[in-house]
C-alpha cells in the first residue's frame, strides 16, 4: 500500500484533505490517525484569520458548497498549540497547506514553519486573490504562479506541493508552469467556483454569496483535471474530487495519480479517510494487485481511432 509522493515516503495512497480535517487532532478520537497516509491541514496565513459570516456551508445535489473564508488561528499559534499534537502519530506524514495575499505572506509563512518540527511537506494553495495583481487568483495566471512557486522553493526547506485550480482555461499549462518554477508535486485541484439560491427568500444561500464546490458532482471534471494534468508533468500528481469509495480513488489512480485527497465524504462521514484506506487495500487484494503504485497512470486506451 506504500507510495512516494516527492521524497515522502506514505505507508499508503490515503490523504485527508485541507480543510476538511481541521489540523488534524481534532479527529483522533473518531480516527486511528496513524492509518492514514497523510493529513493536510487547514490553509495557514501569516495572522489568524477569522473567516466568513454563516451560512458558510450548504449541500447541494451530489455535494456541498464552502465559503469558509479560510479561518485559521494563525501560523504561530499553528506552531505553538496546533502541531505539537500530532507528533504521536509519526506515521501518519502532517502536510501543511499555506496561503496568503502577497508573495511575501507566503514566504514570511514558510520562513516560519521551517524552523518546526513534524512537518513533512507544504502544500501551497495558489487559489487566493493576489491583492497585487487586481485580485486575480495566484494560479489563474502564469506570470503570478511561477513567480510564487519559484519564491516559495527557493525558501522552503522541505518538498512543496502546489494545490492547482480548477478555474482557469488550460490547467495542463499552468501545471507545467508551476512544475518548471521548483513544485515537487501537484494537487489537482481545489474546488470550483459555483453558487446556490434559495428560490423562496430569493437570496444566496451562502454569506459570501459564492463558494467552492466539492464532492461527487466534480468527480468527472476533477478525473480530467488529473489525466490531464499527469499528462504534461513528470512529477506526482495528488487527485482529489469527489472521492467516496475504493473504486473512486482507483480511478483517480489509473488517471495518473500517486496519491488521493479526501475532502467532503470526511462531513458525510468523520471516518471515511480510515475507512478507504481499508477499502482500498481490500480492493488490491481482491482484484490482485500486489502494489497499489502500480495503479498509478495504468488506465487501459482504446485504440487510437477510437479516442476523440
């Protein structure tokens, strides 16, 4: 069940998503932590920040939308109170997932994590608003994320995973862009900019009017997001979207990647990450596959007259 995803070695395929697993403590009396393959925290900014006003969360058909407005407590309260829990879970690999509105933000806050203990890896989330550039998001333009991601490798001192957005035009270009600027390993990809109205009152359902949405409805786009993306780079691809059963993340393997992230099925059910793990090592075994890496990009084409 072991995989490698940038240097890191996971005693399985299984990620517990950002934002989805608070920092990962919160869930260690309803999950065996040490079962899982990775957690990846909440995002961390430089200061606490304290997020949207509810509602913040609304389910919709074959999902759920967020406008969480990334809260956080904050990098040093992260470092001070949050982190030096999960030290008795060495196993279960702590990834932690950054953000900010200035390319400085994100620096001063790798700068800081560098000098703390039990962190595996940094998970850059490069769909915030950059204040500098008119508030476009950092990975909806390729001038902006390779000047990110080449400042963010050049400060880091452990294996950095840029999460990708879905909102853009060509992920597949901006995926190599963020492969050449120094990422070790891509996230495909965040949620996707959607909304919900309550046709009674006439008003948005969320605070924030928009939100991301999550959960099986993507499924499809975020498979094609992830063949698309294993496609144009060399390096690992962590797949993510709608990820509820051994089946699922098997099929984000065949689409290429080495690794999968599950977000929404963790509020439907506390343990669905500890709960996949067991369900996809009984699919191995059942379907006798004797490594689960070698899943990873083995999707079976149809002959060449055949695609289109």
């Amino acid at each position: 069940m072991g995989v490698t995803v940038a240097g890191m070695e996971l005693a399985n395929p299984v990620i517990a998503a950002s934002g989805t697993f608070g920092y990962g403590i919160e869930f260690e009396e309803i999950v065996a932590l040490e079962r899982l393959g990775a957690i990846v925290t909440k995002g961390i900014s430089l200061e606490p920040i304290a997020g949207h006003p509810s509602p913040r969360l609304v389910q919709t058909a074959g999902g759920m939308l967020n406008a969480v407005g990334l809260q956080n407590v904050g990098v040093e309260e992260f470092i001070a109170h949050k982190l030096p829990s999960m030290k008795g879970y060495p196993k279960c690999k702590v990834i932690v997932n950054i953000f900010g509105y200035t390319v400085n933000e994100y620096v001063a806050v790798i700068e800081r994590l560098n000098g703390a203990e039990g962190i595996a890896a940094y998970e850059l989330n490069v769909s915030c608003p950059n204040v500098h550039a008119g508030g476009m998001a950092f990975g909806a333009d390729v001038g902006s994320l390779e000047y990110l991601v080449s400042r963010a490798k050049a400060t880091a001192s452990r294996p950095l995973i840029v999460k990708l957005t879905p909102n853009v035009t060509s992920i597949a270009h901006l995926a190599r862009s963020a492969a050449d600027s120094g990422a070790d390993a891509l996230s495909v990809a965040n949620t996707f900019l959607a909304m919900a109205i309550d046709a009674e009152t006439r008003r948005p359902r969320l605070s924030n009017v928009t939100g991301g949405l999550s959960g099986p409805a993507i499924k499809p786009i975020a498979l094609r997001l992830v063949w698309e993306v294993s496609r144009a780079v060399k390096i690992p691809v962590l797949g993510m979207g709608g990820i509820m059963t051994a089946a699922d993340a098997v099929e984000f393997l065949l689409a290429g990647a080495t690794a999968v992230q599950v977000g929404t099925a963790s509020f439907a059910d506390p343990r669905a990450t500890e709960s996949l793990v067991k369900a996809l090592e009984s699919w191995c075994r059942s379907h006798d596959v004797a490594k689960v890496s070698s899943l990873t990009g083995a999707l079976e084409l149809p002959g060449a007259g055949m695609q289109g």
